[in-house]
C-alpha cells in the first residue's frame, strides 16, 4: 500500500524550487529551508542524480557489519543496496510481540523494514514514511514483486507487501491517530530535523502508552566549528544536526520519555555512533521529567 498527498506535495515541490534559488537561507535559522534541503538531496541521491561526497560506507558490505539478517534479506538486489545509508542498526533494540505494530520514520530504502518482515513475517505490521516519494514507490514495487525468504514457522506464508505498507509524510505532521504503533524506529533520521522537540512530540503523541522509540544516529563530543553552518549537505549527512549525549538525553526526558537507553556504539574524531531507546509511560502526564538513564559503551 502507498499513500500519496498529491496536493501538499506539488506544494512543497514549488517551496522548494524557490529555495533552491536562495542557498544562503542555510546559513540562517530556517527550519523549513533546511527541510527543504535535506528533502531534495535525499531525492537526488536515491535517484542517482546526486553523487555521495562523503567517504562512509554504505549498503550491504556496511548491513554485514552492522550486524542485519544478511542471510534473509537475499531477495534485496544489489542497486537497492545502493540506497541503504544507515547510521547504525536500530533491530537491535526492537523485540515487537505478536500483533504490534511498527512505523520506521524516514525509512529511505526501508532495510529495516525489510529486515523485520523477515525476522517477523506476518506476526507484525510494518508502516514506513518518507519524504521522498520516489524511494517509496521503489520500496513499493520491490515489496510487490518479491517473495522474500519464506519460512512458514515465522512468515505463515505472507510476503512482504502484505505486511508492509508505504506512506509519503513529514515526521512533524504524521496522519496517524493517536496510540496507533506500538514501536518508532529512527536510522539516521532524528538529527535531520532542526526542531527535534516537535518531532519527538509528535512521535509521543501517535505512540501507544508503553510504546518505544528506537533509533540510531551520530553525537558530538564538542560543539562543531562555525564552518559547519556553511556547508549545506552538512544536514542532510546528520552532522550538522548532531547533539551531544547530554542533550539528546535531555532532549527525550523533557519529551516525557522514560526508560532511556543510550548505548556508545562507534567513535570518531568529531562524532561517534549511538544508539537510543526509550519508552513511553502507561501512567498519566505529570510536571516531573523521567530520570531513569542507562549509558552503555561497547
């Protein structure tokens, strides 16, 4: 299943070719041009319009290090890998019982949903939302065509697009009803939008009480150099939109989050990986902020 708001899309389309005439806006405090921004390069890289400036690895060879299910994802060909730019492996963290249901949130070439119909077959039910219109009608069309690794213990017999469904969607304004998933992955996802507070509201509001949130993507150890804020793919490569563990961990507590998890998962010069878990409380809203943290380092 794919859904498509035409309307609002022509609408950002035509934003968006208006902003592209003003780079500078970058360089300003301009949420919706950096939106923007990020919108159209993830566009013209997943189309191939767009070569990757930066030296990371990506698809499968980076899947086997992460650790994902190679061995059940050979339906996966290899230009779809092509698509995968992950910031960690999220799976880890996500143990869905029977039933649940799971949003990956800005879920590119859908790896990770992909991944969970194969660890989990018709036991759960998988929506993936991106921006990007045309790497969903790709993931639809694979999802279509494939019978994927079958395994009638876990997939009783379903294929991937009878459990996968594809809605085009911005992270801030999800058309979900409240308490509608169980599980909110996030792969290098959360430091692409400027105001994470309203994303992380908006990822409580449509999970259910005792839901989780898990995610990957990079931190920093220091604030970045001023050099940063002037080039402009920086968003889109979830640097410029790094926090530090500390703010991310305050940013999840003051978003009512309990339960937080923050394992260390790689280190770099100027950022290392992590990954984060959390959960949503089944008690009613109160003033206080959760304070039960776990930092794990590997």
């Amino acid at each position: 299943m794919l859904k498509l708001n035409m309307g609002s899309l022509e609408e950002e389309k035509r934003v968006a070719e208006s902003e592209e005439k003003r780079p500078e806006s970058l360089t300003c405090p301009n949420k919706r041009a950096i939106k923007i921004h990020i919108r159209n390069h993830y566009t013209h890289l997943y189309e191939g319009r767009q070569i990757c400036r930066v030296p990371i690895r990506t698809g499968r060879s980076l899947a086997e290090a992460l650790g994902y299910p190679l061995d059940l994802l050979d339906f996966v060909p290899e230009d779809h890998w092509a698509r995968f730019v992950p910031c960690g492996n999220p799976l880890r963290m996500v143990h869905p019982a029977q039933g649940e249901r799971i949003l990956n949130l800005g879920c590119g070439a859908a790896v990770d949903s992909f991944a969970l119909w194969a660890l989990y077959g018709a036991s759960v039910r998988i929506v993936s939302t991106d921006i990007v219109f045309s790497v969903l009608r790709n993931n639809s069309e694979l999802a279509r065509i494939s019978a994927g690794p079958f395994h009638p213990e876990i997939h009783s017999s379903a294929r991937p697009k009878d459990v996968l469904s594809w809605v085009c969607a911005d992270g801030e304004q999800l058309p979900f009803q409240p308490g509608a998933f169980h599980w909110v992955i996030m792969n290098g996802v959360f430091n692409l939008f400027p105001d994470k507070a309203s994303l992380l509201a908006e990822v409580m509001r449509i999970l259910r009480p005792g839901g989780r949130l898990a995610g990957t993507d990079l931190c920093i150890d220091a604030p970045l150099p001023d050099y940063f804020h002037e080039e402009r793919d920086a968003w889109a490569w979830c640097m410029s939109g790094a926090c530090m563990d500390e703010e991310l961990i305050g940013l999840l507590r003051n978003s009512r989050f309990e339960e937080i998890r923050l394992d260390h998962e790689e280190d770099g010069d100027m950022f290392h990986r992590v990954a984060f878990c959390c959960r949503k409380s089944t008690a009613e809203p109160t003033n206080e902020v959760a304070a039960d943290v776990i930092i794990r380092n590997s």
